[in-house]
C-alpha cells in the first residue's frame, strides 16, 4: 500500500507519466496521469535532449499535480530500436540442499556472466525461460525445493549503451533518477496476454507510430523480440506524399478515413469524394474519393506485416506461435485482422486492448495504452515472475507486511474494574464446568457467550 511508483512510456507521437500504487488487495490504484505530445524523440531514439526534456517533465507534472507523494520507483519503456537478445546457460551449487531466492538471483547472475557481451550493449532483462534442478525435468520455480545443483536457460535482452546515456540524461534533466528500464514490447504483452497466451506461445505486436514492436511469450517467458522501424506515422507520410497535402491534413485523413476494408463499386456510400487541401496552398483542395485512400493504406500496411513475419521466419520461431495480438494505435484501423489473417495463414489472430485497470483518470481500453498499461502492472506485480531486472534486483514476491495491532487501553474505573470482575468469575466457572466433565455444558456455551460480548 505504501509503494508508490512512476510509470513513464515514451513514444515518438506522445508521452504518457502515471503514478499509481496497489491498494489493501493488491489492485492498482491511479493517483494521476499525464500527457503530452512528443518532441525531440524519433522512432524510439532520443534525438534533442532539451525538447524531450520538456515534453518528458511537463508530462510528469501533470501526473503528479493531484497527489503530493514520495515517489518509490521509476520506470521507463525502452525501445526495441536500440535491443538484441541472446541465449544462455548458468549453474550455480546449492550448498545446504535448501533453494532460496539468494541461490535463483545467483543462477541468473552466472547466466548473465557466461555470456559473451558486446561492450556497446548492457542487459536490461534477464529472463529465464525454465530452471533444472539435478537435471531433472525443467521447472518454472526452484523456490523452496531441495536439491544440490540449480540450473537455468535464460533470454537476456540487451540494449545500446549510447541509447541507455541519452534517454539516462534527458530523465536527469527531467529531474528522474533511479530507472528501471522495460522493453516496450514486453510491457505490452503483459498488459495484453493472460497466463494460457503466455504459456502456449504468442505474440504481441504493438504498431505504434513511428515504429512496431513485437516480442514473443513462451512457457511465461519472453523468448524473442525485434522491431520494424514503420508505424502510423509511415502511413501519415504516404496519404501526404501521395495526395500532395500537408502532414496535419494527412493526419485527419489518415484518423478518418483510413480502412483495411475493401470497399467495392455497389457500395456507393463509400465511394465518396472528399476535399484534400493541397500542400503549398491549403486554400485550394482536390477531390479524391475514399476508395483511393483504402489503397494506400492497404499498400503500407501489408508491406509492415509482411515485414514483421519475415522477421519471425527468420528467427526459427515461427512455427511455434500459435496466436498474433495486434494493439497499439495502427490496431484500431478497421480490417487489420482480416488482413492479418491473410498473411499469417494458420495462426489465430486478435486485436486486443490492455486489460483495463479501472481508475477515475483514465479508460485503458484504448490499445495505444498497451505500453503504459503494462509497465504498471510490471511495477506494482504482488507474485511476479523471477527475473534480473535493469538494475540487477531480482524481481520476486514481496512479502505481506501487516499493520501492528492497536490495543485499546479502556480507562479503569469501579464500574469497569466490577465488570471485569465478574467476566472472570463467568470464566472461571465455565472452566471448572468442563473440567468436571469433558463434553462441554449449555451452560458454559451461554457463559462463554456473555463473557466474548463483554
């Protein structure tokens, strides 16, 4: 209850700061929220500190202006622009046969160890994907177990270093410190994916706007992830390119009319025309109609999922994905899942929403939420799973503090010290009754009553 935390995702088209903190019964519980555009940020990199400074501490501000509170914990989405992951092994011996959340932190540790790390990255995630003990079958959670030697299989997600400094001194001029980095596409999976879609393989792809990320859950574990460098604003520069318009008309097109639909010649409701001020002089327009908008956006679209499944079949993961979420912004376009279902044949295909975290301040079921949804639920999770996170913490269950009991001091006076009295002399008569007999009398039910009411 008392843990209070700073979740902050960064996008190329805005940036969204929420403080939050679990209530009694471990549910997450909004105190503010904040929005800004985004500046000085392109396709997850930093790319003017100062501006993104701003945009980054006006965001926060607005967040934290309802509730004046300590913040505990910082996190922050990091882009999968500027990742790579890569596979490993650690062991470690368990000296008095007992497994404890010291010996997983240590296992991890050696798999983070064993690894032979490129200078220019740092992990930012240390993932197991399944522990042994004794070389025995693999398991989900040594805790507790007995056992000589403890094994684990690990993902490790790595990150630039110039892209950790940059995003690390745009925070520090923001005035935050202290950061737990979370992969993007991480975050939206949790925030997506129940415990079934984590176990038998699937993957969340989040189509932001300037660029797509997607990572894949098997057996609870995130096991790959990459990034496509296209999103919405991608198809904001076609419409304008194409029409000869400006960015900020593309823009409302794009919102409005955009569609995966295929809108036929009898449907003459659809085939529209519509005004499309022309770029240099926006007081003259030209007519286009709504079927030509539909082409263009079929055309940038495909070729992003097409891309996105080369990237997969390039992996060697593809044939275990059993399911595709689609969220992020470009999700809402309509027809998206028939297209989708065209391409990744034999794979079922959803567009999901987070799940929505119910609050006064904002509705999450809105998928270009997925992000921020997630990163709340990856720093306010009461069981999560064991991982390394960004600043080598082990993440692991936090045990129950329970508020200290208050006693009543009931002042004494000669009515009270009668009553107290006579509450003993009930007990001790009702005592004496079942020793006289073991089964316990009428009588000492009703006295025991008496005495519990007094």
């Amino acid at each position: 209850m008392d843990r209070t935390i700073l979740a902050l995702d960064i996008g190329t088209t805005q940036i969204v700061s929420i403080v939050a903190q679990n209530d009694l019964n471990d549910k997450i519980n909004i105190l503010g929220i904040g929005k800004t555009l985004s500046a000085g940020i392109n396709k997850g990199n930093i790319v003017d500190i100062n501006l993104a400074s701003n945009c980054i501490k006006d965001a926060v501000l607005l967040s934290r202006s309802s509730y004046d509170i300590d913040i505990d914990a910082t996190y922050i989405t990091f882009s999968g622009m500027n990742t790579r992951s890569i596979r490993s092994k650690g062991a470690t011996h368990i000296p008095n046969g007992h497994i404890t959340s010291n010996d997983i932190k240590l296992v991890l540790q050696r798999a983070l160890y064993e690894v032979q790390i490129s200078p220019e990255f740092e992990a930012i995630h240390v993932v197991p994907i399944h522990f042994m003990v004794d070389d025995n079958n693999p398991i989900d959670n040594p805790l507790n177990m007995n056992g000589s030697r403890l094994e684990v299989y690990a993902n490790i997600i790595m990150a630039k270093k110039t892209a950790i400094t940059n995003i690390r001194n745009t925070l520090k001029q923001a005035n935050l410190e202290d950061i737990t980095y979370v992969l993007s596409s991480y975050a939206s999976a949790i925030s997506t994916l129940d415990n079934d879609d984590q176990k038998l393989g699937s993957m969340v792809v989040d189509l932001g706007g300037s660029t797509s990320e997607f990572a894949l859950f098997q057996n609870k574990a995130i096991t790959f992830n990459d990034t496509i460098p296209i999103g919405g604003e991608q198809l904001t520069n076609d419409i304008s390119m194409i029409l000869k318009t400006p960015l900020n008309s593309a823009d409302e097109i794009k919102k409005k009319y955009a569609t995966l639909i295929p809108i036929l010649e009898d449907e003459s409701h659809l085939m529209q025309k519509i005004q499309v001020p022309l770029l240099g002089n926006e007081s003259l327009s030209d007519e286009i109609s709504v079927d030509y908008i539909q082409k263009i956006t079929h055309a940038r679209i495909e070729e992003l999922l097409i891309l996105i499944q080369q990237k997969l079949l390039n992996s060697g993961l593809y044939n275990s994905v059993n399911t595709i979420i689609l969220t992020g912004g470009v999700s809402k376009i309509p027809g998206i899942e028939l297209l989708a279902n065209e391409i990744y044949q034999g794979i079922h295909i959803q567009v999901k929403n987070p799940k929505n975290i119910q609050n006064g301040y904002v509705n999450f079921n809105d998928p270009s939420l997925a992000a921020i949804a997630g990163l709340l639920m990856y720093g306010l999770d009461p069981d999560p799973s064991f991982e390394l996170d960004s600043n080598r913490n082990l993440r692991e269950k936090a045990p129950k503090i329970r508020a200290p009991k208050i006693e009543e001091n009931i002042p004494t006076t000669k009515a009270n010290e009668n009553l107290i009295n006579i509450v003993n002399d009930i007990n001790a008569a009702a005592k004496q009754d079942v020793k006289a007999d073991n089964t316990v009398s009428p009588l000492s039910k009703i006295m025991k009553k008496i005495s519990e009411w007094m």
